[in-house]
C-alpha cells in the first residue's frame, strides 16, 4: 500500500526491468519521440504523486531489447516495494516489465557501479515467422569456426574505435572485453559478449564484421588489421537492433542497504 507520508530524507532505489524495444527509440528520453526511459518515468510519476526520474545504467539504441536493465531514483515516498512493483506492472504496457525495486546506498549509481555489462545478440538460420522481429535472418551458411575464431581476438585488443559509432563524445575508446562466443541454440546462432563498458553501436558493428568473416568476405587477419586502423569505416556493416539484447548487468554485492 502507497501513503502520503514523507521520509525526512530521500533514499535511492534501484528498478530491475525487461523490455522489448521494438516500439521505443531507445532507453533515453527523446524530445520528439517514445523512450522507454519516458514511460517508465510517467508511470513512477502518477503512482508516487510527484514528479520523480529515473537514471538508467545504460543507453540502448532504437529497437534494442533488454532482457535485464536497471535505473535508480531518489524518493521521498513511503511505499511497500511488492505494491510499487505491483502497481507499475499494472500501469506499465505489456512490453515492459518490472522485475524488482529494492533499496541501495544513497552514493550507488545504476550507471557508473556497474562491473560488467554482457549482450546477446540473435541470428536465425532459418525462416522463421514467429520470430522475424526479435532475431536476425541471415539466409546464407556461415562458417561458425571461423566467427569464433574472430571473436576470440576481440580478448586480445582495448582500443574498439573502429566499432564505434562515429562523432561520440566519449573520452576514451578503451573497452576490458571478457568473453565473447559463438554458440548454437536450436536453430539459433546466439553471440555472447560480456565487457566493463561498451561504445555506441559497438556490438552491433562486431557481429556484422564476424558475419563477413564467417561468410568469407574477411579473413582472421583482416580482423586484426580492422582493429588496428580505429577505422569505423573499415569494419562490417552495423546488424539490426532488433537482434539485439542487453543480457546482464552486473553490480558489486554489497549496493543493497
């Protein structure tokens, strides 16, 4: 049950949540166009009575899915947490879904305490009607050793200016890559990378390059000198983000209060 009744201070929490991106441009508000950060941040605003915000741990890009994503806020509101999940799952549309809300240190940050970050990335094999707006058709036969041949080097580089998204504002393109592989699911060829932060567009740049390397348009050498040149232009084209999935977010264990 919701009350009206005020903490003297505020206290954060943090929000687990899914969501299928196909009908969002993205996790962060747009000023001419629906974010999932937007509708998550109305409904929290009605349930609560006052104008609250919310701070994601990341920005997935137009049509990108999460199946584990977190933001905090700051609240001054007396709620019971089961009837706040209750109650947004309630107002929120069906392709969004709050997992858990559960109370942090007022110092943690859902963006900047996070250790690991890991993206799933989906290509079907075969035509297949129920799931041609949630995973990636690649018609022609791909030569999975080689992908993962090509993945492995990704271990062995920091800089991934080449995979990057051209004019962004970040400081620095350097990226602590700690797994990423190919691997069979039915009929479903699934890419699993896990790194400390990504770049805008990254993801999606690598698994297009890794396709050209598994069709035979590239070679494994031809990824190291990819790499090597900081050349977004040099590397594979950038896969659709409806194949996209942020996976998991990984945090320190003791955030909780």
């Amino acid at each position: 049950m919701l009350f009206h009744q005020k903490y003297k201070n505020s206290l954060r929490y943090f929000i687990e949540l899914s969501y299928n991106g196909n009908a969002y441009h993205g996790w962060q508000n747009q000023p001419n166009a629906l974010s999932v950060q937007e509708v998550i941040e109305k409904a929290l605003s009605t349930i609560l009575g006052e104008a609250t915000s919310i701070m994601g741990a990341g920005r997935t890009d137009t049509g990108v899915h999460a199946k584990q994503m977190f933001a905090h806020f700051d609240s001054h509101i007396v709620f019971e947490l089961t009837d706040l999940i209750y109650k947004l799952n309630s107002f929120l549309p069906k392709d969004i879904a709050i997992r858990d809300i559960f109370k942090v240190k007022d110092e943690v940050h859902s963006r900047f305490d996070a250790i690991s970050r890991t993206y799933l990335y989906r290509i079907s094999l075969k035509k297949n009607v129920f799931t041609f707006n949630s995973v990636y058709y690649v018609k022609q036969s791909v030569d999975v050793i080689k992908m993962n041949e090509a993945a492995k080097i990704l271990l062995e580089y920091k800089d991934f200016q080449c995979f990057s998204k051209s004019n962004t504002d970040v400081k620095t393109y350097n990226c602590d890559i700690l797994k990423a592989e190919w691997v069979f699911i039915n009929d479903e060829l699934h890419f699993v990378i896990k790194a400390n932060r990504f770049l805008r567009n990254m993801v999606r740049a690598i698994v297009g390059t890794m396709i050209n390397v598994g069709l035979g348009k590239l070679t494994i050498n031809d990824v190291h000198n990819i790499i090597k040149s900081k050349n977004r232009s040099e590397a594979g084209y950038s896969v659709p983000a409806h194949g996209l999935y942020l996976l998991n977010i990984a945090y320190p264990e003791d955030i909780k209060i």
